[in-house]
C-alpha cells in the first residue's frame, strides 16, 4: 500500500477558526459539518464567553468537535486603563489605576473621619475645651478631605472622557495620527491601530499549534492574520499547511467603525489575504471587488450562507405562529437575525402603528437591544403586537418561520448591505415566505426580479406600510415565485454550496501534496446540532 492510500493515512485534520461564540454563526457550523460528512476530521474553534469550554455539534456519525478558547482582550484593555491623550484633558487621571487609588484612599478617609468624630462624642471629651478643640480640628479636616472628593470628581471626568474617546477611536487627532501612520507604514500599520489583531493572535496562535492540522479555515477578517502566521510557524518545522480564507463581510463598509478601525482591519486584511491558498466568500459581487481591492491572481469562490432545502422538514414545537400564540388568519410579519438599529427594526415596529392588524415576530438574541425595540413598541402603543423570541438552532430557523405570512428586511443602506444577499433572505425564501425588503442593491433587485415580495425605500415608514398592506393582501401572490423559480431555490441550497466548498478543500490540500479524504456522502443533508 502506498502511503497516499485512503484506507492506510488518517484523515486530513481541518482547523476551522472564528472569533465569535459559535453558537450563532450557522455559517461555520455549516462548513465544519460538510467537511465532517465528508470525511476530515474536523475541530471548530471560537471564543468562550467565559471559561473555556468544549462541546459537539452534529449527530449521528457527522459530528464536530467544539472548542471554545479564553482569548481576553489584553492589549486592548490596557489601551484604555491608559488612554492617550491627555493633553486634552491635562487634569485628568492617567490611568485607571490611578483613579481607583484615589477613589479608594478618599473613600477610606473619610469613614476613618466619621469614625473618629462618633468616638469624639461617645467618648465624653467634647464638653471640655480640649474636646472642643478636638472637635474643630476634625471639622477643619472636613474641608481639604471635600475639597479632594471635588478634585477627585473632576479628574475622573477627564478619565472618563479619555476613555471614551479610546472606545470611538475617533476625533481629527486621531484621524491624523492614523492617516500619517498609514502613510508611513503602509497596510502594517495595523499593528499600531487596533490592538484586538494582536490580542487575537495570542489567543489563537498557541490553539493553532498545538492542534497542528493539515488545513486551516478562517472565518472574516481577524482569523485571516491568525491562520496565515500559523502556516508559516508549521512551514518552519516542515509541515505545508494551506489556508481558507472566508470572507464573511467587506471590511471596508463596516458600518458604525471608525476610520482608524478600518484602516487597521483593511490594512490587516491587505497584508495576509494574499497568503492564502484559496478565498471564498458570500456573494459574485464580494468576490469582484476583493479581486479588484487585493489584486488576486485568481476570483474568489463563492459560497452562499444558504441553509438545508430539506422543504418537509418539521417545525420544532409548533413553530413560529404558536410560539406568538397567534391562529392562522392573523398577518404575521417576521425578523430573525441581528438586532443591531441599521437592521431596521425600528422602522418596523413604527409601521405597526398604520398596521393595526399586522404582528411582528423577532426571533433575536441581543437582550439590551430587545428592551430598547419592546420600550420603543410600548411608546407607540403596539407593544400587545410585539413578539421578541429566542433564536434557534440553525437547522430549525427555516421550518420554524414557515407559518410566518411574510419574512421582514428592513435594513440600511451601508455597503454591506447591498453587495450580498444575506442569509435571512435565503431562510425566508425556503421557509417560502414572502419577503419585504429595503431597497438595497442586490436584495431589492432580486426580489424584483423574482417577484417573491414588495420593496420599500429603506427607513420609509410611509412605504414600509404600503409594502406590507400589498403582501398581506395576497401573500399567495408571493408565494407562487417560488413554484415558478423552483431551481433557484435549489441552487440557494446548502447541499450546492458545500460542493464548491469541498472542491476547495481537495484543491489546495492536493497543491500541497496531501489527499482530501472520499466524499461518500455525496449530497448528504447534513443538520447542525444544537449545543
């Protein structure tokens, strides 16, 4: 038997890496579990929350190792125990320590002042003059101890300020100082702007080493440093590890970052993208305009975050209407997903207003944000129509929603939403809802297209309302696109998209002189388990 022979070497190892919690990223659990079904071994590693942890997902004999790292962020605290510019506010506190000091030393003098004050009385002295005088030198105490309460308060108000300004990382000083550094240094800059890139790579980097796989997957832009440096520790002891690179998301049009921070994550993403063995990514016009930004030799693959089309899969526990508590005839509207205000809940439930019989179903896990959209719902007096659930495991969104009347995508107009189709669309659209959407780029055009739903102007509350009105009438309309578009639907399937995945996979593990493992299960339906 030759060394190459399937049935005498173990399995290619694939390292898959993300920072987040796993938990909520269906993306990559998808991507772990293909390659599991596929034959690698497969270990997904994310982010604790707290202490680390491990757990499986999967079931049956497709199964993925999870495990969840610490990887506090230390540089970056340090930044802001000991903000820069001072100059600004020349009375404030240096650092943090220097204002916990202070606090504590106050706080502690002045119960040690009250104390000696009660001793004082219950003592007695205090009606003898050497009591009184006594007594007036404790008073006298009073007014420099008050005096540094006040001293104290305003240089914690300087500190303060220093502080927020690390967290905006914004300001024309700033700005200078990150253009002139990038003037200097180039897309290395980087490592002077965002200190999370360094804080990642101690936290990953070791992970990475140990594990020693043969194929390493990175998820969005901080994983790409993280993998490339990890090749090239292994390159150094002889071992030809390739990397994946998944881009999530165009790292220039984050919205709500400031300039340094993209400056830092561009940079970043420029330096390492090119050490790749292979990029893929979510969408045809991601995958142009990466191509054109880095000068790659060669265009991105493109892998939908498309879920299973598995159209007679159950809803767990009744689904979404009865999780709302809502019979059939009632107009149900949902969002799922992020709940940051550019996705646009706000206009949705503003909406509701002119709706009187429509309810929303917000299937979200952001608790803070929950209670901003509940307290907003309850001013305009819709909040009785108002349903914010849990989310799902991600085999279950699709026939969870399914008894929903339409799938909601009220977002803004920033540029990552209008490049892709995101994968709320997808879900919707196999759980054959119809679909509202914003008129950004690439989801209005689609729907218009397809006819599967209406398109409003995006943050048009006005237009909003005219949208649902005409879906809520007839939403059998919308729901035939899909019969008459039924290849589309299978192309927005999982099972399609993990192909092109595999087939990158085999191709640069076979560049590098290693053979990917026989698929056996080809076209396999495979179901991500929850924790």
């Amino acid at each position: 038997m030759t060394e190459n022979d399937p049935t005498t070497r173990p399995a290619p190892l694939l390292a898959v890496i993300v920072d987040n919690h796993v938990e909520g990223d269906s993306r990559v659990q998808k991507c772990a579990l293909a390659a599991a079904a596929a034959g690698y071994r497969v270990v997904l590693v994310g982010r604790a929350p707290g202490a680390a942890d491990s757990f499986t997902i999967g079931a049956g004999d497709v199964t993925v190792e999870v495990r969840r790292i610490e990887a506090p962020f230390q540089l970056l605290g340090l930044a802001r125990r000991v903000p820069r510019g001072r100059w600004r506010y020349p009375f404030a506190y240096p650092s943090v320590d220097h204002n916990a000091r202070r606090g504590l030393r106050l706080k502690a003098l002045t119960a040690d002042l009250r104390a000696r004050k009660l001793i004082l009385r219950q003592s007695g002295e205090i009606a003898g003059w050497r009591g009184r005088a006594k007594d007036l030198a404790l008073k006298a105490e009073t007014v420099p101890l008050r005096a540094g309460w006040l001293l104290h308060r305003f240089r914690q108000v300087g500190f303060r300020a220093l502080s927020e300004r690390v967290k905006r990382d914004d300001g024309l000083a700033l700005r200078a100082g990150t253009r002139l550094r990038t003037a200097l240094r180039g897309p290395g800059a980087w490592r002077a702007l965002d200190p999370v890139l360094l804080d990642v790579e101690l936290g990953f980097g070791p992970v990475l080493d140990e594990l020693a796989p043969d194929l390493l997957h990175a998820n969005d832009f901080r994983m790409c440093g993280v993998a490339a440096r990890a090749a090239a520790r292994a390159a150094a002891l002889g071992r030809r590890v390739p990397v994946v690179y998944d881009v999530h998301e165009w790292v220039a049009g984050v919205a709500s970052k400031t300039p340094r921070w993209r400056a830092a994550n561009t940079g970043h993403e420029a330096e390492y993208i090119g050490r790749a063995d292979a990029v893929v990514t979510v969408s045809d016009r991601l995958a142009d305009m990466l191509q054109d930004r880095y000068r790659l030799p060669r265009r991105p693959r493109v892998v939908l975050n498309a879920p299973q089309f598995e159209p007679d899969a159950p809803a767990p526990e009744g689904g979404l209407r009865a999780a709302c508590g809502l019979a059939d005839d009632v107009p149900l509207l949902v969002y799922s997903g992020s709940a940051a205000p550019q996705r646009g809940i706000d206009t949705a439930v503003d909406a509701l207003v002119r709706l009187p019989a429509v309810h929303l179903a917000l299937v979200i896990s952001h608790p803070r944000r929950a209670d901003e959209i509940t307290a907003r719902a309850r001013a305009a007096g819709v909040a009785d129509r108002v349903h914010v659930l849990p989310y799902v495991p991600p085999q279950d969104v699709v026939p969870f929603l399914r008894s929903a009347t339409a799938g909601l995508i009220p977002i803004h107009h920033v540029p990552n939403h209008e490049i892709a189709l995101i994968t709320k669309y997808f879900e919707y659209a196999h759980a054959g809802l119809p679909i509202i959407s914003s008129d950004t780029e690439t989801m209005g055009a689609t729907t218009r297209t397809l006819g599967n739903g209406e398109v409003f102007v995006a943050e048009d509350v006005e237009d909003l309302v005219r949208a649902v009105a005409a879906v809520t009438t007839d939403p059998q309309r919308y729901r035939a696109a899909y019969d008459r578009h039924a290849d589309v639907l299978r192309s927005w399937s999982w099972q399609e998209q993990e192909t092109v995945l595999l087939e990158v996979y085999a191709d640069v593990l076979a560049a590098a002189g290693t053979v990917a493992p026989q698929r056996v299960r080809a076209g396999i339906a495979v179901r991500a388990g929850a924790r």
